[in-house]
C-alpha cells in the first residue's frame, strides 16, 4: 500500500513538468505579442522574458526533486 502511495506521489510530481512547459509557451508566446505591438522594446522586453523562462524552469526543476523524495527518501 505504502509503494503505490509512494508511486502516485512521484508520477503526480512530474506532471509538474507539462505545466513548466505550459508556462514557458505562454511566456515566449508574450515576447512574440509584446514585441509584434512595440518593436522599439524588443531588448527589455527579452530581458523580461529570460526572466520569466528562469523563474519558470527554477520552478520546474523541484519536480524531479521531490520526485526523488518521494521514491526514494521517505520510508516508513
């Protein structure tokens, strides 16, 4: 019971991925709309959308993390 439990946990933690991949769409999506509007802002508004991406992936990578917790650390 305690291993299924342990492997639902995992693989819900991974689906955190599809929602990195989400928002790095909707970020790069925005630097296309943003800079089709104002051109003239094309470098700040790249700036901005690097950090976004940043953000987004930094948020992405505690997914394998608590993955491995989850599969691997937590016994009982």
């Amino acid at each position: 019971m305690l291993e299924g439990a342990k492997s639902m946990g995992a693989g819900a933690a991974t689906i955190a991925s599809a929602g990195a991949a989400v928002g790095i769409g909707n970020v790069f999506s925005s630097l296309i709309h943003s800079v089709a509007r104002n051109p003239s802002l094309a470098k700040q508004l790249f700036g901005y959308a690097i950090l976004g991406f940043a953000l987004t992936e930094a948020i992405a990578s505690f997914a394998p993390m608590m993955a491995c917790v989850f599969s691997l650390y937590l016994r009982v």
